[in-house]
C-alpha cells in the first residue's frame, strides 16, 4: 500500500515538474521576442472615433405658423420609426392637437359672440336709421302745413300773418337740422358696424388660420429619401414625446446619403496636429472589410467637455471621398487622420523602447550578446516611435527586458552625437537676449 502511494507522489512531483518546466519554457520564449529596427516613412496618425452624419439634410418642418397662432410648444405624438423610406408625400409624423384644438374652441365661441354683436348691430341700426328716416318725412310733411298756413292767412292781420311766417321758419329750420342729424347718425351707424364687422373678419381668420395649422399637425415626407430622427441640443433622438419650439420645429431630416460626414472629435492634446485637407483612412465598425478614404473639412476652434468626463475635445468634420449605399447616417467609423509623414528614419515599436529617468535605452541583440544602449527618440504615433540616434536598420530589439538586465551596463551615445540631437538649455543674460 505504501508503495502504491509512493509511485502516486513520484508521478505528481513529475506532472509538476514537467508543467512548471513548460511554463518556464514558454515564458522565456515570449521574453526572448525580437524586432528590427525598420527604415523608411514613418506616418503620424492620429486616430478617433466618429459618426457618419449627411453632408446636407432637408429638414422636415412642422406647422410652419405655430407664433401666429400663439402656440409656442407642441410635442410629437407619434412618428415613424428611425431610418424608414418615405415617398414624397407620405406620413411621417403626427403632432399632439390638444393646445391648437382648446384654441379653436375658444376661438369659435368668440365668433359666435361677434356674430351675434355683428347681428344686433345691424338691426339697432336699421331701426334707428328707419325712425330717423320717419321723423324726416313727418318733418317735410309739417313743413308743407306751414307753408299752406301762410299762403291762407294772406288775409289776416299783420301779426297773424307774421306769426304764421315765424312757424314756417321754425319748421323749416328743424327740418335742416333733422337732416343733418340723420347723416350724422348714418355715419354713426356706418362705423359701428365697422367696427363690429372688423372685430367678426379679424375672429374669422384667426379661426381660419388655426385650422390650417391644424391640417399641417398630419407631418408629411417634402420629397423621398430616408427619414432620420433629429437630434436634440444634449445629443438625444427627438422622438415620440419630443417637444417641438415654435423658432425651431424641425420634426426629422431627410439626408442626402451621396455626400457623407465622419464627425469626430479629437482630445486638446492632439488637436493642435490636426489641420484642413489632412488626409483621413476611414473604416466602418459594422463592415470591416470596408475601407474608405477622406479628407479634414473642419476643425473648430473651440472645445468642449466630455460630459461625466474632465476631458476637452475638439469637433472634426472628415468628408468621406467614396460613396456606398451601405453607408448611413449614425453608423460608427474609425478614422486614422495622417497629420504628418517623415521620411527616411529609422523606427521601432514602443514597447522596444525603455526608460530611466531622463534616459532612453534599448535592449540591443549583437550577435550571442545583449546590449543595453542609450537612444534618442524622436516623435510617435500609435504604435511606433522614431529613434534618432543609438541604432541602425535592421538590428534587432528585445520587446521585453532579458534575464539579468541588472548587470548589463548602459552603453551611452558619443557627445558628438548627444550634442546633434539634444537641445543645450537656453541663458538668458543681462542685455534681455536668449543665448543658447
């Protein structure tokens, strides 16, 4: 029994052995990878993260007379879904009529009013006027009387016949004065009625104005192409519920798919490498396979903060050169936007590259030896970093420290090659010049 367990122990102590043996094997052959040091151009990129938007949109607009009628939000009862066909003329949208209908309502009970006041106006003027009228005709008839009077009392004595005279006159100026009355109130009744008659026209075509608008609250599609949801000042879909002012109601967008935008943005730190017409490599998350080409169209000159995030970025607008119908507005891209390409220098990868301090080294392969040996290092993308001094083409460098780094002492750059490639800090001296 003994035995069995002791050829049970041997077995484990060999596994083990033999599985931290293959651990060290291989950790000690990922610890030994080389690269060369590459020649040629080296390109300076930078890379961002964007979204495809169109160049240019027709705006889908809703009721286009929302302040004359005094409305001034209106929120979206329902729309299409995002990214749907439409022809011209087809729904699109439909806008919450609660508010424009209570207006109507109180608009039509307002014209009643005004109606009804159109309506008696026109008969207390038609009676006043007919009565004016009336005491006109019996004044004209009592007139005649006098005249009749006077004509008979041609026989009477003086003061008869003076009397009788003093009554013609008497009638005869009441009725100039009735007359003139009668125009008066004619015009009287004139402006009354337009008075009335204006406030009912004015009534009437507001009534006639809200129920246009009310028409325009069924959105409709101006032309065919692809329904895109608007987005909001914090960068949300305006959706069912959105809210709609009456100085911007833009329900959705109609883009032009042919021309297509990466808009992006890019941090403070790299911002100040990025300029118009740079040439841009684009790639689309949803298509790998697709590679595209653009160009810079747009840098702003002002940042913003990332929200819940310190950072400031940028704005980028990059034109996309090809165009594909694959392409869609809020599809993701990937865009590496070459800011500079240097020639001729020798380059590496960064983890080739170590540092100490103010000093950078390499771990040099010479042949069955290491060397750890001083470099100058230029400037760098993503991936790579130019070495302006300490190497040459085609030699090898470890990616990881080898075993023992400890005792490898460091092999420094000649100080001819330090003072061609390191700047002397700059003196300032009493005459207020900078020397170097």
């Amino acid at each position: 029994m003994n035995q069995r367990k002791f050829i049970y122990l041997a077995a484990g102590l060999i596994i083990i052995a033999l599985v931290t043996y293959l651990i060290t094997a291989k950790t000690d052959k990922s610890s030994q990878i080389t690269v060369k040091v590459k020649k040629g151009t080296f390109p300076i990129e930078v890379t961002t993260t964007g979204e495809l938007v169109a160049k240019s949109s027709e705006m889908i607009y809703g009721p286009t007379a929302l302040r004359q009628v005094q409305i001034w939000q209106v929120k979206i009862q329902d729309i299409i879904a995002d990214g749907t066909v439409v022809d011209s003329g087809q729904y699109v949208a439909t806008l919450d009529r609660t508010e424009i209908s209570n207006k109507i309502k109180d608009e039509e009970t307002n014209l009643e009013k005004f109606e009804t006041q159109l309506t008696k106006t026109k008969l207390d003027t038609s009676l006043d006027l007919r009565n004016a009228r009336d005491e006109l005709l019996n004044l004209k008839y009592g007139l005649e009387e006098k005249r009749i009077a006077l004509e008979q009392s041609k026989y009477e004595p003086p003061a008869t016949i003076r009397q009788v005279q003093i009554e013609l006159e008497k009638a005869q100026r009441g009725l100039e004065q009735a007359e003139k009355n009668y125009v008066l109130r004619y015009q009287k009744a004139v402006a009354n009625m337009q008075e009335v008659t204006a406030s009912y026209t004015q009534a009437q075509r507001k009534l006639d104005d809200m129920q246009k608008v009310l028409k325009q609250f069924t959105v409709t599609a101006p032309k065919a192409g692809m329904v895109i949801y608007r987005r909001n000042w914090d960068g949300n879909k305006q959706g069912i519920g959105s809210t709609l002012n009456a100085w911007e109601n833009v329900v959705a967008e109609l883009p032009d798919l042919s021309k297509m935008i990466s808009k992006t943005y890019v941090n403070e730190i790299d911002i100040s490498k990025v300029k118009v017409n740079q040439i841009v490599r684009i790639g689309i998350d949803a298509f790998p396979e697709k590679k595209f080409t653009g160009k810079v169209t747009e840098v702003a000159n002002i940042g913003e903060q990332i929200q819940n995030s310190n950072a400031k970025v940028f704005e980028v607008k990059i034109l996309v050169n090809e165009f594909d119908s694959i392409l869609r507005p809020a599809m993701t891209t990937k865009n590496t936007i070459v800011t500079a390409t240097i020639n001729d220098v020798l380059f590496c990868p960064f983890e080739s590259v170590f540092s100490n301090d103010s000093i950078s080294f390499v771990y040099l392969k010479d042949g069955g030896s290491i060397l750890k040996k001083q470099v100058i290092v230029g400037q760098s993308n993503e991936n790579e970093i130019i070495i302006k001094a300490g190497v040459k083409a085609d030699e090898e460098l470890y990616l990881n420290p080898p075993e023992k780094v400890d005792k490898l002492e460091l092999v420094s750059l000649s100080k001819k090659e330090l003072q061609k490639y390191v700047a002397k800090p700059a003196i300032q001296k009493k005459d207020g010049k900078t020397h170097h």
